[in-house]
C-alpha cells in the first residue's frame, strides 16, 4: 500500500506543477480574471491540492515520518499553510469601501462590485492627505485619518488598521482628495492559521539547518544575507508600498538562495563532465541543498507576509509568484532520496539539478520579459 500511497503523491505533486507552469502562460495568452476563474479558484485545482495533501499525510504517515521530528515538524507547516489557505478560500471576504471626508460609512462592497456586506461599526474619513518626495511632484505616501467607534486613527502605504478582525488598506483616492479608497479584508481564521504555518516552518527551517550544517554553515548564510540586505535597505524607492524592510528581507534572502542554486548548478556540470569528481560533487550538493531550498522558502513566505500587509492578501498567484513556488517545488523532489532512489544515483543527480535550474533562470529573467504580471517589467 504504501508505495501506491507515494506514487499518486508524487504523482500529484508533478501535476500541480504542470498545471502551475501552464496557467502562466495561459494568464500571458488571455487575463489574470481569465486564468483566476478558470484555475486558480476553480473547484478542481482545490481539489488538487486537497488530494495532494490527503497523500502525503497518508504517506508521512505510513514513513513513520514523526520520529524524525525536525523533519515531521517541517512537513507539518506546509499541512497547516495549506489548511489556511483552505479556509481563507471558503471563508474570506475581500472589498473595498469609498470613503467621503465627514461622510461615515457602515457597509463596504465585495469584489463582485455587487454585493454589499455590513460593517459592526461606522468609519469615518477625516482627513486625507498626500506627502510628496521632496523637490518632486511624486507622491511619496497616501495617508487616510479615520475615526472608527470614536478612535481616531490613520491608514497609509504599508499601514493598515485591524479593527474587530476587519482589515483596512490604502488603495486609491479622489483626484480632489476629498475621498479615499480602502480596501477590505476580513478573514480572521485562515490568516491567523497561514502565520501559524509559517512560524511552524521558520522553527523548522532553522532547526533543520542547524542539524544539517551546524552553526558554522548558518553564519555562512547569514552574514551575506545581511550585507545583500544592508544594500537594498539603502534604495530609497518612489512607489510607497516599496518603502519597507520586508522588501530588503525578501528581496536578499530569496538573491543569496538563487546565487547558492547558481553553485549548485555549476557543480553538478562539473560533476558531469568529470567521473573523478562526480562524487564529492555529489556530496557537497546534498548539503549545499538545504541552506538554497530553505532560503527560498523563508523567502518566499516573508514576501507573502509582506504583500499581506501592503495589500491585504498573503497570495495572489502573480507569474513570479507561482514560479517561485514552482522553483521550490522542484528542488524539494530531491530531498526525498529515501522515498526516490532516483537521486541516490550521484549523476541522475547533478542532470536533475542542471535542469532544475531552468525553473530559476524562468523565475528570475523568464517572468519578467516573457509574462505578465505584477512582477514583470516590460
């Protein structure tokens, strides 16, 4: 039973990311509101990943995966980050409302741009103002005064305000600014639930590379990580929603994770072109593997944290996005050498890796100048 169990796994696994990798280009052929029906909000992707995850608990079971408890504990993040998700999917509530100066409002409109929903307390706008760079006529931030239940606060660019489990986030604006735009979000279990996982697997991250590298591998990791992060830290951009140190986190953590993919890659060719090194290729890859794969989680994860933040969702399913989550993916089949006998094999290895490499090539570059999305730039 239990090498069925792994089969329709694995066999799962591979077709979600097929089914990621073509609804990038599918989104490039029609719209994002095309490929978001169709796909990533369809009933049969959910399923997907339901029965995905139904597999690999059966088969972590049936492993007796819970006596390796850095490794059970890290499996169990993706479990309950995957359950948030689930219940953000069927219980969220996402819209925005329209806020006059003095005029208070107790109702906002979800997404459909039909359906209004009630808010348990008037909001109020008071004063809306905007903050220009200096010696330009660049907006620099957009700031919204508000009176909630008789308590005067402010939302702006990377500032929200929770109140009774409702979220608020600055969108847009009046060209006479005179009114405000806010986004709404209330979805107090599946958040709560997604930030537990991703607490989940910062501990296991961080305990698994401790038993995988030592303390002296973590310093090698955190020292460039920093300095990457000290210089991003230091571009001041224009857009307000960039103006955060999430961005220099996510940004230098996710860089040094594909520079470690980069020497990954380059030593698997060189244990492909040469027998005699094939091997200690082969040994200092598995171990270069943890700190790569597990950075471009922590990555990945901080940058859904920040994007939550600037704009009340944790996942949107951008191009980037989705390749990234593809990358991961894609790197953590190896790390399953017990259940995949495939990847014990040094050189079945270094090709595996050489190719693998293309998912960071397209998620880097490809995205960018082939597909659309938030994160391309042309």
């Amino acid at each position: 039973m239990k090498i069925y169990i792994k089969r329709i796994a694995f066999g799962l696994l591979v077709i979600i990311l097929i089914v990621l990798a073509s609804a990038t280009v599918i989104e490039k052929l029609y719209d994002s509101e095309f490929v978001s029906a169709k796909v990533y909000h369809s009933w049969w992707f959910v399923t997907l990943w339901i029965l995905f995850c139904l597999a690999s608990c059966i088969y972590i079971i049936l492993q007796k995966l819970y006596r390796q408890k850095a490794v059970f504990l890290l499996h169990c993040a993706f479990v309950v980050i995957l359950l948030g998700a689930f219940i953000t999917y069927i219980s969220a509530e996402r819209g925005y409302i329209h806020l006059r100066q003095g005029k208070p409002q107790n109702a906002y409109i979800l997404d459909d741009d039909i359906t209004k929903r009630s808010l348990p307390f008037e909001i109020k706008l008071v004063l809306f103002e905007m903050e220009y760079h200096p010696d330009s006529d660049q907006p620099a931030d957009f700031i919204s005064y508000l009176m909630i239940d008789g308590e005067m606060c402010k939302v702006s660019m990377n500032k929200i305000k929770t109140h009774q489990n409702y979220r608020f986030y600055q969108i847009d604006y009046d060209r006479d600014e005179m009114g405000s735009v806010l986004l709404v979000n209330y979805d107090p279990f599946g958040i709560a639930t997604t930030y537990t996982g991703y607490l989940l697997l910062a501990l296991s991250i961080l305990w698994l590379l401790w038993l995988r590298i030592g303390w002296k591998g973590l310093v090698c990791i955190v020292i460039p990580t920093i300095i990457v992060w000290f210089y991003i830290s230091r571009i001041n951009p224009m857009t307000p929603v960039l103006r955060t140190p999430m961005l220099a986190m996510h940004v230098s953590v996710i860089v040094i994770s594909y520079l470690l993919l980069l020497q990954i890659a380059i030593m698997s060719l060189i244990g492909i072109i040469s027998k005699k090194r094939c091997k200690q290729m082969y040994r200092w890859n598995k171990k270069l593997l943890y700190p790569a794969l597990f950075l471009l989680a922590a990555g990945i994860f901080i940058g859904a944290v920040w994007a939550n933040i600037s704009w009340g969702r944790y996942w949107g399913w951008d191009a980037k996005e989705t390749w990234a989550l593809i990358t991961m993916l894609v790197y953590a089949i190896p790390m399953h050498r017990k259940s995949l006998p495939f990847f014990s094999d040094p050189l079945k290895f270094h090709r595996y890796c050489l190719i693998a490499f293309l998912t960071v090539l397209m998620t880097f570059l490809g995205v960018s100048f082939l597909l659309r999305g938030l994160h391309s730039y042309i």
